[in-house]
C-alpha cells in the first residue's frame, strides 16, 4: 500500500520527470477546483459581510453568571496568561462580594477558566470581535463580563484516572467526582484553632468540631477543623490562608 | 493637398489623419500671412512636408499600438490574478469591477515609490538594463499584427526579425544581474540566460516548421496560408505542444521561473529594482507573455481567421487569452522544476520533438502539397 501510494505521488523516475505523476494529476486536481469554484463559490469567507456559523461549544471571550460564582478564584490560578483577577463589586442582590475580572486583551480564549469552575458560573461565549480603542475598554470587570447562558456555553472536561484506564474501565468522571478530587488534609499537630479556614471556605465545608480534649491553659475545649469533602471544590483557599501552614492538598491522581 | 481617407490599415488611416490635421495648419498658417518671403515660411514648409507628415503618423501608430498591447497585457495580468484564485479555491483580486482596477491601483502604487538605485551598483548599466528589456518587449510588440488592418509594421521577414528581437532579452537579463552588483541578480541573470537560450532552439526549430509548411516569414500571409488550407495546429500538433512549453520557459513563468525564485533568489535578477523600474520589468514580463500568446494563435491557430461576424483583432485576442489561460492552468498545476531537469528537459525532450515535427512538416510539403 505505501509502496503504491510512493510509487503514485513521486514525479520522479531515474531523474527525469514522469509526466502523468508532475502533470497531468495537478492539471486535473486543478481543472476540478476551477469547474467547482466557478459553478459554485471558492471557499474563501468574505469576513465582515459574511461570517461562519459558529458552533455553541465556540470558544471565545469567557462570560460569567454572578449569581452562581462562589469566588473560588480556581480560575485566577489557573488561567495560563494570568489575565483573570478577584475584584470587589457592589452588586444590587449579592451585596458586596468579590468576582473575577478578565483583561480580555491578554486572554487566549483557552477555556480553562470554565473547565475548572466549580459551579460552572464560568463559561466560555462565541463572541470573538473584542477589538476596541482603548486598552481599558477590554478590561472586562465581572459586570461586562455577564453573558446569557446556553447549554453549549458550558465547558465540559470528563477525565479517566491513570489506574483505571489500566484496569480497561471506560467510564469517565466529571469535575467534582471524588475520584479526581483534591482533597484537604490537616496537620492537626500544628493546628492552633484559629477558625480562618472554615470563615474563608467559598463552600462552607469546613465545621470547627470539639475533639473531646481542654486546653491546659484556658480550660476551653480545642475545635479543629474537619473538612466535608463532598462539598469542598478543591479551591486552595484553605491552604493560602492558614498561618501555620498545617493544611496541605492530597491529589486524587 | 488632396483630402483623401484610406482605411484599410491602421498606419494608413492615421496617414491620412495627420496629414489632414497637418494640411489644415498649413491654411492656418497661410491665413495668417506666412509666405514665401516671411521669416516663418521655413517652419510651415516644415510641418506640412511629406516626410514629417509621415513621422507624425509613425509616432501616433507607435502611441496607439502602445496603449492598445499595455491594455491587453494588463488585462492578462488581471486574468492571472483571478484564474489562479479559482484554481487555488480561492478569490482572486476584488478591487473595482470584478477586480479590474487592482492593476491601475499597482501602477500607481509603485509610481508613488522612491527610487533607490544600489551603492555599489554599476548605475548607468542597472538603468539601461530596465530601457533594454522594456525596449525588446516594445519591439515585439510593435512587430506582431492584430489585423490585416491593424499593424504597426508589415515587414517580409517579420518572424525572423521577432524571433531576433525575442533573442536579445538574455543579454538584458544578464546586464541587469550583473550591474545590481548583487549574488542573487548575478545567479538569477546566469539562469534566466541560460534557460532563455535553451529554449530558445526549439521555438526557432518549431517555426521553421511552421515556414516549410507555409512558405512565408510574413504573419499576414501566414495567416491568410492557414485560411486557405487548414490550422497548423493540427499537422504540426506536436510542434505546437513544443512551441507552447518553450514558451512558457521564455516568459519565464512557473514551472520555469527559475531566474526569479522567490524560495531561493528573492526576486532573481530583479531583486534590486525598485519603484517604477520594477513595475515596467514587470509589465514587459506580462507582455512577453502576451507575445507568445499572440505568436502562438498567429502561427498555429490561424490568428485573425474566423467567422466574419466577429472583427479579426477580435479573434486574435480570444484566441491569445485562451492560450494564455492555458499557461495559468499550467501555473496553478505544476512545481517550480530545478535547474538540470529544465535543462535535459529542453535537450533530451523538447528539441527532439522539435526535430520529429520539422521532418513531419518536411514529409508533408513533400509528398501532399497539392491538397494542403
């Protein structure tokens, strides 16, 4: 079969220029392109007064719900260009509370900011004619950001662990899976019970509990963190914030 | 002088025009009262002389067979630029009116630029380089009829002298390398050389053929051989495929653009010329291959003969452009060949079908010359 197809597609002989092989097939291949080009249209798109349909699943600039975004920021840590940042917003229902802001002029329209989003209130949308005059104009604060979902919009990323791929299962898990979830672990030699991981938990999977012991000193009970993992999304926030560094992430795969 | 209009040629009927226009100045001058014992008697003696009439009517000839043979060949140029797009599935040039004015717009384009002539170039040589090719170009194009009606000059031996004429183009190429003081001009100019000459034996083998069978080194009367009797294009068919691929290589087109590989001599022997100088190579580029168009269809496809509801020069031009597209559709199908195989292309391939095709010729004369 290969020797075929290198016997057809050389349009050399000893040197010499076989005439079938160099000619005659681009004449051909040549000739067909004009008949369909001029019966029906070349395949150029004239862009500005024509467009592609573009499908739903079309990555373009990310687009966000505010209502659902819990202010993980897993997107501020994994977007690749570092173009995604927490700000505080006043929002009318919410309150006061802190979203992501994208610099659109530094986006490479990746998608993993929606990939990774928890709640999926990150999603990726079809528009891609972002141009504008000013540099602050593609600043995209969580208000602009807000774009009409469809079920297209959502990033989908299914996974297949390592061991089962060898174990020759097929089927995959969706973010949030336990099987592919982070999760946290404590240190509880170090821990001093100061609460700050369960007041930052975006989920409120974190409950100081008593562990049945008094502290020598205050003869108060010591409550130390215990994490439902079910309910946590693997955002870090924990972790960042501890000041003994006692909380650690124990990768799923 | 006697008013007297003869159109039957182009040079004839401006004849008569001018020496109209040059009588009527005449009366002008003598209704002022220039006479023989005035001051400026000598001048209207001048003007309205036989022989200046006749050099207004061969400058007025040349201005319009200039413009005519520019405006053909810019339209060749625009039938490349949008046969090639729909070959390549793709659109060609759009500006104006399905793209027609995209050449206009290059024109003035390349108008607008600074000259730059090269430091260490050998100036008055890499300026004379440009007037040479542009002034073999112009002669061909002066050389070559539309009509029998429409000719700038009608000579007994205007093939010999075109293909003369078609021969000095290598000198050119290789002055316009050399002089730009450059390695890729000197290497383009060698090539460029040293494929034109090559080719050029089997186009002149091909011709004689084409003498043998009509008798006649006059394109007119070539043309009138073939009305009469039948197109050369169907005994010498294999001379006409001959006299086809040598022309491409002469016009120095793909697949035999080699002395002005992009991929490996940026421009070959132009790469030096800028502005307007680049954009008259270019056009005397598009209007070698205008001319082997128009050889092609004067000596093989019976030029100006057809149907009479169309007018001749009509025909001639059709009758080029389909050539023509022909050699796009070569363009659009074939790859840039390297410098050996064009050579034993020529010498193994070519000049023996040349050869075959001039004894077929011979052969005919010979033996059926009554009937043909």
């Amino acid at each position: 079969m290969a020797e075929e197809i290198k016997k057809r597609t050389t349009y050399l002989s000893r040197g010499a220029l076989k005439p079938r092989a160099y000619v005659g097939d681009g004449l051909k291949v040549t000739f067909r392109t004009l008949v369909r080009t001029t019966i029906h249209r070349p395949n150029t798109i004239q862009y500005p007064w024509e467009t592609l349909v573009k499908p739903e699943c079309y990555r373009g600039r990310p687009g966000i719900t505010l209502e659902t975004c819990i202010a993980c920021s897993k997107c501020v840590k994994i977007c690749p260009n570092k173009c995604i940042e927490m700000v505080p917003i006043d929002h009318p229902t919410l309150g006061k509370v802190k979203r992501p802001q994208v610099n659109v002029a530094r986006c490479m329209m990746c998608g993993y900011c929606a990939e990774v989003c928890p709640t999926d209130a990150m999603i990726v949308t079809p528009e891609f004619e972002l141009a504008a005059y000013t540099r602050s104009a593609l600043m995209y604060d969580p208000i602009k950001l807000q774009h009409e979902r469809k079920p297209g919009y959502i990033v989908h990323s299914p996974m297949v662990t390592p061991s089962e791929m060898k174990s020759g299962r097929t089927d995959s898990h969706d973010k949030g899976d336990m099987a592919i979830k982070d999760t946290v672990q404590l240190d509880s030699r170090k821990c001093i019970s100061c609460a700050r991981c369960s007041k930052t938990c975006p989920v409120g999977a974190i409950t100081m509990t008593d562990t049945g012991e008094l502290n020598p000193k205050t003869n108060k009970p010591v409550k130390k963190p215990v994490f439902d993992d079910n309910k946590c999304v693997s955002c870090e926030q924990c972790v960042d914030v501890c000041p003994k560094s006692c909380l650690s992430m124990k990768e799923a795969m | 002088m006697e008013l007297h209009f003869d159109y039957s040629g182009l040079y004839e009927f401006l004849y008569s025009v001018s020496s109209w226009l040059l009588w009527l100045v005449g009366r002008a001058f003598e209704f002022i009262g220039v006479d023989s014992d005035n001051f400026f008697y000598p001048v209207r003696q001048f003007l309205t002389d036989q022989q200046f009439v006749y050099f207004v009517a061969l400058i007025l000839v040349a201005l319009i067979y200039l413009v005519a043979g520019l405006l053909f060949g810019i339209q060749f140029i625009w039938m490349e630029r949008k046969f090639l797009g729909r070959f390549m599935d793709r659109r060609g040039t759009q500006v104006g009116f399905l793209g027609f004015f995209q050449n206009f717009a290059d024109a003035f384009k390349v108008l607008l630029k600074a000259v730059i002539i090269p430091k260490d170039s050998d100036k008055r040589v890499y300026q004379f380089a440009i007037f040479g090719i542009l002034a073999v170009s112009f002669m061909l194009l002066g050389l070559v009829p539309w009509d029998n009606n429409f000719y700038a000059v009608n000579v007994p031996l205007a093939l010999l002298l075109g293909l003369a004429v078609f021969s000095l183009a290598p000198f050119t190429l290789i002055l316009a390398g050399w002089s730009s003081n450059n390695k890729y001009t000197v290497i383009g100019g060698m090539r460029g050389a040293a494929q034109l000459i090559a080719y050029e034996i089997p186009i002149l083998l091909v011709v004689v053929s084409a003498v043998v069978m009509t008798g006649t080194l006059n394109f007119a009367e070539m043309v009138a051989w073939q009305q009469n009797n039948v197109l050369l294009f169907i005994p010498l068919f294999i001379g006409a495929i001959t006299f086809f691929i040598a022309g491409v290589a002469e016009s120095e087109r793909i697949p035999f653009d080699l002395p002005e590989a992009e991929s490996e001599l940026v421009e070959g022997w132009q790469t030096e010329y800028g502005s307007l100088g680049w954009g008259l190579i270019m056009a005397a580029d598009y209007l070698r291959a205008y001319i082997v168009c128009v050889l092609f269809s004067i000596i093989f496809l019976g030029g100006w003969a057809g149907p009479d509801f169309i007018p001749g020069s009509v025909w001639l031009l059709t009758k080029a452009a389909i050539v023509f597209f022909f050699m796009v559709w070569l363009r659009a199908a074939t790859v840039r060949i390297r410098t050996d195989q064009l050579l034993k292309f020529c010498w193994n391939r070519l000049l023996p079908l040349a050869v075959i095709n001039l004894a077929i010729a011979v052969l005919i004369r010979v033996y059926s010359v009554g009937w043909w």
